[in-house]
C-alpha cells in the first residue's frame, strides 16, 4: 500500500521524491519536477508545478526529481502509484 509524503525543496539542490509513477501536488512555491535516472543538470527543464494546479500524473518510468523555483518555502506532495497494465 502506498502512502503520501511531504519532501521540502531547495531553491539551488533537486531533491528525489521516489520513483514514478506518481500523483504530485506542491505547497507553498512554484516547483520544477523532471524525471532522470540520476540527479539532473542545474538547468535541467522539465514541468513547472504550482500551489494552485491541481495534482499531475505522473506516468513514467524513471527517478522523480524537484526543486523550488524561488526562495519561498516549498513542499511537494507525493503520492506513488502503481503503475499502468
């Protein structure tokens, strides 16, 4: 069974949320999420996420990475799901 866990990010570092797929919200900031096999580029690009946008699905294979786009105090919301037949 799965279950939801709250990751804090940094403004300067990714951070791993765990392997996809998942459902991911954020609180607080704006989040950039990509999803690589090892920790991504400082300018990696990938998907902006905010407070305000509902959840994403999150249908990949591969690590979930996150970190904040600003200084605000920012959390992403996960929650792992199996993955698709």
């Amino acid at each position: 069974m799965s279950s939801t866990t709250v990751a804090p990010l940094a403004e300067n570092e990714w951070t791993s949320l765990g392997a996809c797929p998942a459902m991911v919200g954020v609180s607080g900031g704006v989040a950039l999420l990509v999803v690589a096999d090892s920790v991504p580029a400082a300018n990696a690009l990938g998907f902006t996420l905010r407070p305000t946008d509902l959840p994403l699905s999150i249908q990949a294979a591969g690590q979930l990475w996150a970190k904040a786009t600003s200084a605000l105090i920012t959390s992403a919301i996960v929650l792992p799901v199996a993955a698709s037949a």
